[in-house]
C-alpha cells in the first residue's frame, strides 16, 4: 500500500467509528434458573447465589441473581446463526473492509467489562452495540495492524444501565502476506521483513558493497591522508578528489548511545541499542551494540566489532563487548 | 560584518488555526485559515500580500495559497530547508525581503496534518536516492531513523558530560504543561501531570520518555511581516525583528552531527545567538521571556545555554531555580509549548511570542515585556529571532 492507498483505507475504516452496530434489543429469554445453573456448571461457579433459591432468598439480597459476567450470553444467537449466517452489520462490514485489504488476521486481544447493577429472575436484559474506535495503524509482534473496540451497552427493562463490555480484536496482515504487499516491484515475495536498507548512490555504494563482503572500510584522502566518515566525494581538508580506503580493524569504544522502544519498526529486533562508536581508527561510526543487555551498555564501553549477516538481505557491523 | 537589519521589518498579525488530531482539511485549507486569521488581526486583507515565505517541508505551494487567499500579483517567494530549523528562517526570509524592497508585506505560514498525514515519528525510510537519503541511510539499518532516537544519542551524552538529570528535563516539561494547562488553544488545556505521571510514562528511546516529546499536531500558524512605516498604520502594535539569523556550523549533518570532536552541542545556535545579538544591539540581559524550540524537553536546556541565560552545564539549577515560570527570570514557551500546544513546525512559537512582545499571553507575565526571543529546532541548521516593541 502507498501512503495514498493507505490513506484512502484508512478514511474508509475509520468512518465506521461510531456506527451502530446494533440497535437495542432484548434477550429473547428473560433471566431464568436454567440458563443460570448451565453457565455457572460450565465455568465452574459453585456460588450459592447463583444457584441456591433458599440460600439466595435468606440473603442479603433476598433473590437470585445472574452472575454478571454473563450479561453478554442474554442476547447471544446460537444454531440460527451458525445454520443461516449472521445478518450484516457495520461489525462484519468492517471485518469485510479489512479482510479485502489484505488485513486477514483476526485475534480477540481483550474483553473488559464493567457491572453497574445487578439482574435477577424474570429481568430482560437488552443490549445495544457500536463501533467505538479503531487505532492507528500499529507493528506488533503479529503483524501490521489496527485494534479495533466494539462497545456493547446492557440495560433492563426499565431501561437502568446494567453494564458495559469492549471487545478489542486486532486486524493484522500475517507475515507472509506482509511482505508481497510492501513489495513494489516484481521480486519474489520475502517470507520476514527485513531491516530498512541504505540506498546505493555512487558516494556510497563502494562502502555498502564492502560491508556485504564483511569489511567496513573508512575513506582516506590520496593527498593529505585524512580519514573521513561518512564517505564524501571531496576531502574537506585539502578538496582533493583523490581517495582509497583502509579496513577498519572495528576495535571501538561508545561515546553515547540509545536504547530504541517505541516505535518498534518490522524488521529489527528488540531489544535494540544504537551506539555512536569511536573506532581505534579515529572515526566515528553508528552502529548496534549487541552480546550484553541493554542496561550494561555505558559511555566509554570498550567494544569489539564484526560484520554480521542480521536477515536475508542486510550485512551490518554488530559490536560486542571487548 | 553583521547584518544590518534592525528594525527594518515588523510583525503586525499573527493567527493560528484549531489545533487537533485530525483536522479533517487539507494543509492547503489549514494554510490559508491561519494566514487569513492573521490578516484579519494586521487589519490587512490579502491583496496586500506581495511575499511569501514557509519551509521546504511545507506542501502548499505559494501559488496555491495566493490563489485560495485572492493575493495578487507577487514579487517575492522564499523558502527555508532543514525541518524545524526553518521556523525562524521564514522570519529570515521576510526580513530580508522588506529590509531589502523586494516585498512589502510578506506572509510567513507553515500548515501541516502532522498527526492526521504524515507523521514525522515514523521515522526515515530510503526509497529515494538524494545526499540526503544517503545520509539517512548510515542510520536506517541499525534503527536509528526517528527523531526522538537521533535526539536520545544526543541526550545521553549531554547528561553524562554535564551530569544533568531528569529532575531538569522534568521541569521542562512540566512548565511547559502547566503553562498549557492553562491555555484553552492548546491540545493539553486542563490536563496537568505530576512528577509520578511524568516518571510512568514509556520510554520512547532511552533516556527520553513520552513527555520529554512532543506532539504530533494537526494545524496551521500564520505571521504577517512588513516595513515599520507601514506598521505604524495598522491594527496592533508593531513587533519589531531587532535581530535575526540562521546557520548551519561546520560538520552538521541533519539531526546525526555525530562526527564532531564533542557532539553533545549545537554549535549551529551559538553562532545564531551571536549574530542575531549582534544585530540587535541586545545580550541575553534584554530578553525578558521566550519561546524556545522544544521538539524534546532536553533540546531547551541547551538553547538557555546556547543564547547565554545561563553558563555550559548550568541550564539544569537554571531551570529547578524557576527561571522558566512566569514570575521566573525567563519565562519561557508561555502558550505550552509544541510539548503541549502543538507543533506546528515552531511557527506557533513566532506567535506566541509576537503575543509575548505585545502583551497578550493567554499567561502574560506580570513584568513588561520589552524584548522576547523565538528560535528554531536544534540538531539542524537552525536560527533564532529577537522580537522587541517597535516604538520602545
Ligand atoms: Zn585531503
């Protein structure tokens, strides 16, 4: 997706933030002991007041209750559903919307629900549902994806809020498919994205050409002998032309450094430190700093680096601890 | 040689659009809203416009904007590269064209759907092949490729050369919400945060947290500039440019200067505040507030520094002393800052400095305000501006 793609989609899904979902409905049952002993067997609930008349009726209380948690089973549809398909909603619709964009996975990250009162035998609880908000588009461990919430409002007949449920589910484009869609031209499609790479222009390439043979080089005038990192195509010193290059021994100590967290970009591997390293050579090079926790990197760390292959497409210099 | 400018071009309307997450309307749209509100506030309509000047970054084109606006016929239309460093350099470019004649009013905007749109926290990506994707391209592989990482390489250092501490970034930061806090424009209007808050909040990249960031804003600032013969004419008082400059010091690079024999400093703004004290004849004794550029808390510390409120590795007493607050020594970013107003590329900043020099703060301190300071953002080619009542 380009950036006017994405931005065309993301027009789309986020107007559905807002739209009903469903109107409010009531249960087709009331709030009965049957469905009551069933769900509190299932989940293993032996609490008296949801299962006791007696008990529940000495209770402070003085009925029987419905366990909360339950406030969402009310209106569910089972075999109808299953045998003849759910009618159309702005739910499924958005599923639809992200499902044809190549956003095929679908994982329920949480549910949170929140009780305001309680319903007892012969209560109806009605539920309404809408679409509350959809994210930014966001890199997690699954994917490139957006969450997106349902709200669903519960009351009872006399129209008193009972309770409310979020339902959060993540639309992600699994791996596989993540790379064939940000592949822009006819390459075969990469199984795992792969770290951002330098583009290759005529000052740069010699250097990222050597790094994929597992050298770093460092530039050094012809006429003056002056090193110079990053390559340049005229010596600063002297404005000499002229250049060759020495392999850096990648004998290195830290002179700042950062520890990346947010955001976490597809491709690289957390946790991830970049340091600025002083190379014995005398230059300054960015690179990672890997081989120790991230806590015991530290200013004047002494390192040791080599040239490593970190995925299928990138050669980098990593730097250990000497 | 310093350059003679003194006085020579005034700020007689500034205007900002709605700031938001999602403003819903193109940068363009965002662009004439702020530039039609500042009109609005000089008394001037938009044939009177004759120059321009906004970023490189900037995506509505001067002929566009004329166009949207009704402007006529232009003479002048200047542009300034470096992101944020830019915000000043259109006071620069302005300047230069009504010091010079070459324009008579010139219109400074910059509009952008920083939250909405593109946002710049997504970092570098290489897809073009320029010196400056080349650039990137020794940072990108390793992860290095946002704003908050390039300024955390930086941060690191300055804490463990100065031995400054959070407790100083906090305090950037804090007064920058309180003063947002209290100024019902800015996006944190209402919602303070303790030290508790500030501590919880995630790191982004080491050592800086969320609120030793800024936002990412949606929305447009406008300033109108011309001659002080015209300005004494118009609606507002005239806020005059005693001093201001731009530079780009040796071995910069864009945001990763790293290559410096101690890169833990900006040189770039010491050179600026040099030249622009120079030109206006002022020290750093004058200024009696500021807006300084706060993409990132720590980024404030060094600009006190830099413009000499305070000594090299001082900023941090300075700051826990007060100085930023409004019965402080210098009470600085007023309308909250891009940390908490928004940001909108440090051109909110020129207004509310503008609104500093003429009294109107949403929180004006209590003493007069002869004299404020604006600057640009650091890690690039950067600039600042001495703005003072024209008729002192
Ligand atoms: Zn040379």
């Amino acid at each position: 997706m380009n950036e006017e793609q994405q931005q065309a989609f993301e027009d789309l899904i986020y107007s559905y933030v807002g739209k009903v979902v469903c109107q409010r409905m009531p249960a087709k049952d009331a709030v009965n002991e049957p469905m009551i002993r069933h769900w509190a067997e299932a989940i293993g609930d032996n609490n008296p007041a949801y299962s006791d008349p007696q008990w529940a009726a000495d209770s402070q209380r003085g009925k029987m209750i419905a366990p909360p948690a339950m406030m969402y089973s009310w209106g569910q549809e089972g075999f109808p559903v299953v045998a003849q398909g759910r009618t159309p909603d702005a739910q499924s619709e958005l599923v639809e919307r992200f499902n044809e964009n190549g956003f095929f996975g679908t994982l329920g990250t949480n549910v949170k629900q929140e009780y305001f009162k309680e319903v007892g035998i012969g209560d109806t609880v009605y539920m309404e549902m809408v679409v509350d908000n959809i994210s930014e588009q966001k890199a997690t461990g699954r994917g490139i994806g957006y969450f997106f919430e349902t709200l669903a409002t519960f009351s009872d007949q006399h129209g008193d809020p009972i309770g409310t449920q979020r339902f959060r589910v993540l639309k992600f484009i699994p791996p596989a498919e993540q790379a064939a869609a940000s592949s822009s031209d006819n390459d075969e499609a990469l199984e795992v994205p792969t770290r951002i790479a330098s583009p290759r222009g005529h000052d740069n390439k010699w250097w990222w050409d050597a790094c994929d043979e597992g050298k770093v080089l460092i530039q050094r005038c012809k006429n003056c002998q002056t090193l110079r990192h990053p390559p340049r195509p005229m010596c600063g010193e002297c404005q000499s032309m002229e250049w060759d290059s020495i392999e850096s021994t990648l004998a290195g100590e830290v002179l700042s450094f950062t520890e990346l967290h947010h955001p976490k970009i597809p491709g690289y591997q957390y946790p991830l430190v970049c340091a600025v390293i002083k190379l014995a050579e005398g230059t300054n090079l960015v690179a990672n700093v890997v081989g120790c926790e991230p806590e015991a990197v530290h200013i004047g760390m002494q390192l040791q680096g080599k040239v490593e292959q970190i995925d299928a497409k990138t050669m980098l210099p990593q730097f250990y601890p000497a | 040689m310093v350059a003679n400018i003194k006085d020579k071009a005034v700020i007689v309307g500034v205007g900002n659009t709605e700031f938001s997450k999602n403003s819903g309307v193109s940068e363009l749209s965002l662009a004439v809203q702020a530039i039609k509100t500042a009109l609005d506030d000089a008394g001037l309509t938009p044939a009177d416009v004759d120059g321009m000047a906004t970023f490189t970054m900037d995506t509505s084109d001067e002929i566009e904007v004329a166009r949207a606006l009704g402007v006529g016929n232009m003479s002048f239309y200047g542009r300034a590269h470096y992101g944020g460093g830019a915000a000043t350099s259109t006071l620069h470019q302005a300047t230069m064209a009504v010091a010079t004649g070459m324009a008579e009013t010139v219109v400074c905007y910059r509009a952008l759907n920083g939250r909405s749109g593109h946002r710049f926290s997504g970092g570098v990506s290489g897809d073009i092949t320029t010196a400056d994707a080349i650039h990137w391209g020794w940072y990108m592989p390793y992860g290095l490729l946002t704003p908050a990482s390039w300024v955390g390489m930086f941060t690191q250092r300055w804490m463990h050369n100065t031995g400054i501490g959070k407790d100083a970034l906090y305090e950037v930061a804090k007064s920058a919400r309180d003063y947002g806090a209290n100024n019902p424009a800015a996006f944190f209007h209402g919602q303070t945060f303790d030290r508790a808050e500030y501590d919880a909040q995630r790191m982004i990249s080491t050592p800086l947290q969320l609120f030793d960031c800024c936002q990412e804003s949606d929305g447009g600032s406008a300033v109108i500039v011309t001659t002080p013969e015209r300005a004494r004419d118009l609606k507002q008082p005239g806020v005059a440019i005693r001093g201001v400059a731009q530079c780009a010091a040796k071995d910069q690079e864009q945001m990763t200067s790293f290559y410096r024999d101690e890169f833990a400093a900006i040189p770039e703004m010491e050179i600026a505040a040099s030249d622009a004290y120079a030109q206006s004849g002022l020290t750093a004794a004058d200024i009696d507030a500021a807006v300084i550029y706060d993409a990132f808390s720590p980024i404030v510390l060094w600009q006190l520094e830099a413009w000499g409120f305070c000594g090299a590795g001082e900023s941090g007493d300075f700051v826990k002393d007060g100085a930023l607050r409004r019965d402080g020594r210098l009470p600085t970013n007023t309308h909250g800052g891009q940390l908490s107003e928004a940001y909108i590329h440090g051109v909110n900043g020129i207004v509310e400095a503008t609104r500093l020099v003429r009294g109107t703060s949403v929180n004006q301190p209590d003493k007069t305000v002869n004299h404020a300071l604006v600057t640009s953002g650091v890690g690039i080619p950067t600039g600042g501006a001495v703005l003072g009542k024209l008729d002192l």
